[in-house]
C-alpha cells in the first residue's frame, strides 16, 4: 500500500494560474484516473458501475472541502470531485475503495441526502472490496483482512468497555460511533460488522455519517406519502418551524419540507427502484462474495 505516485506530486507543482481551481481534469489527472479505473476494473461491481456513471462528470478541485479527497457534490446532477492537493497524499488502496464509494452515491444520485442511499452505496463498496481481495488475495485481499481483523477488534473492545443503562430512563453509556477517516480501514470496520450482523453495519452506516440538513430515510418518506399525500399536495409552501401538522398529526419539518420539494417528481420511486433490494437480494450477493474472498485470502 503506497501513496498515489509521483505523477500527482508533478501536477502539483505546476502553475495555478494555468488552471481554474475547478475544471474537467487535467491531462495528468485524467491519466490517473484511468489507472486507477483499470487496477478497480478487476471488480465486475466495478465494472457495472463505472459503466452505468460514465456521463457523471469528474472535476478537479484544490481544497473541497469534503471529508475524503475523493467525493461527490451530490443532488440530481452529481459531479465526482477530485480534491489533487489531498490525493497526492492518499495511499492507492484508499483512493480506489473512495472512487467505487463516490461512483455508487452518483449511480443513486438524488435531490436530497438519504439514509438508505448512503447504506446501499457502502454495501456495493464492500462487494467491490471483497471482488478485488479475491482477485488480488496477497495484497489487496490481505489488507483488507487486516482492517477488518484491526478495526473490528477496537470497535468490539469499545462496545465492551460501554456500561447498558441501570432502568428504560437512564442514558445508556454507549459510545459514539465515527467512522475511521481511511477508506480501507472504514472498510474494514464495515465489513468485520456486517459479517457479525447486517443491521449493525446499516446502523453503523447511519450513526458514523456526518448528514448535512435535509437527510431523510426513504422509508419515512414512502410513509408519508402513502399517509398524507392530499395533505401535501394541499400545501402551497414548506414548513416553518420545527414541525408541521398534516391531517392533524405532527411531524418532523424537515421531513416535510423533502416531501413537499419532491412531490410529483416521481424521484421517490426512481431511488426505490435503484435501490433493487440492496438490503435483501443484495444483501445475499455481498454475503456470497465475502466467502469467496475469505477462502482465497485464507483469512
């Protein structure tokens, strides 16, 4: 595991003025770039989502801002965004499993951050994480055993140390949950997880993701429209405050404020129908592929 070669050091030092700080990528990036498609394309999960984002643009950016050098303005037209200051300084590993990560936000790109979306984004980098471990046991695989067997072992000895609650009125003692800042150790975290209980890697998903405002649960959104839908169709403006009031019930305004923004956009069952029972069927697939990669990787 090394970081991203020389070739990025080079784009860095070239002017700034000859460029503006965000652009189609530059020739040497676009380069990159494509070696990295071509180390991940191993990985049929890969393959199919390089395919299906190919019109995503990339752009490249000196300082976005995101949490990872590797990330996506998201919304109903994503952009892939190439942060060249911080990926000169990411190990080849990380920026692959962040490229697949990015891909598959953009492959369910939605108006709205989504709790489901962001689940079934991870769940495909895993599937390409135990694809790739697979086809490459001795280095790729081996390293994503390591994280699975280092990151599982702080995390599970972090749930022992938590004290359960005295009564159903007392806080419990449980530790926050964030997320490792490298992507083949989140990875890692993630997987050891999901091969102890599914749930608990949806959950940790959901709990160690820093959500901007506006992020609603698909599921919540689905009940509401089932629910309410002459009520928000009936509404001439979003909601003010923290709640508002449909059929007489209260519920959270921001989740009515996503209801409204989407109703009769149709975006709803676009997402529900992208999702193809990630949790289900994909579920079983993932499950599936992370056998074969721990028989190959003997791990």
């Amino acid at each position: 595991m090394r970081p991203l070669p020389v070739i990025l050091a080079v784009l860095l030092a070239l002017p700034v003025a000859a460029r503006s700080p965000d652009t189609a990528p530059s020739a040497r990036m676009a380069a990159e770039l494509a070696r990295l498609e071509a180390l991940a394309s191993s990985s049929p999960a890969a393959r199919r989502l390089f395919a299906a984002t190919r019109r995503v643009p990339r752009r490249e950016v000196r300082g976005s801002g995101l949490p990872d050098p590797i990330g996506l303005r998201g919304g109903a037209r994503p952009e892939i965004v190439l942060d060249a200051l911080r990926l000169a300084d990411t190990t080849e590993n990380d920026a692959e499993l962040l490229l697949i990560l990015n891909s598959a936000r953009a492959a369910l790109a939605f108006p709205i951050p989504v709790v489901e979306a962001e689940q079934a984004a991870w769940q495909t980098t895993l599937l390409f994480a135990v694809e790739r471990g697979a086809g490459d046991p001795e280095a790729f695989g081996a390293r994503l055993a390591k994280a699975a067997r280092e990151a599982g072992a702080r995390n599970d000895a972090l749930e022992r140390s938590a004290l359960p609650p005295r009564s159903a009125w007392e806080p419990s003692e449980t530790p926050v949950l964030k997320l490792p800042a490298g992507a083949l150790e989140r990875a890692g975290l993630l997987l050891h997880l999901l091969e102890k209980d599914p749930q608990r890697f949806y959950w940790a998903v959901e709990a160690g993701t820093p959500w901007p405002r506006g992020t609603a649960r698909l599921a919540e959104l689905e009940d509401l429209f089932a629910l309410r839908a002459k009520d928000l169709h009936d509404m001439t403006a979003p909601p003010e405050g923290p709640y508002a009031v449909l059929g007489g019930r209260r519920y959270p305004a921001p989740l009515v404020h996503a209801a409204f923004l989407l109703r009769g956009t149709g975006e709803v069952e676009r997402l529900r129908e992208s999702l193809e029972a990630y949790d289900t069927v994909g579920l079983a697939s993932l499950r599936i592929a992370i056998n074969r990669w721990r028989r190959v990787a003997g791990k």
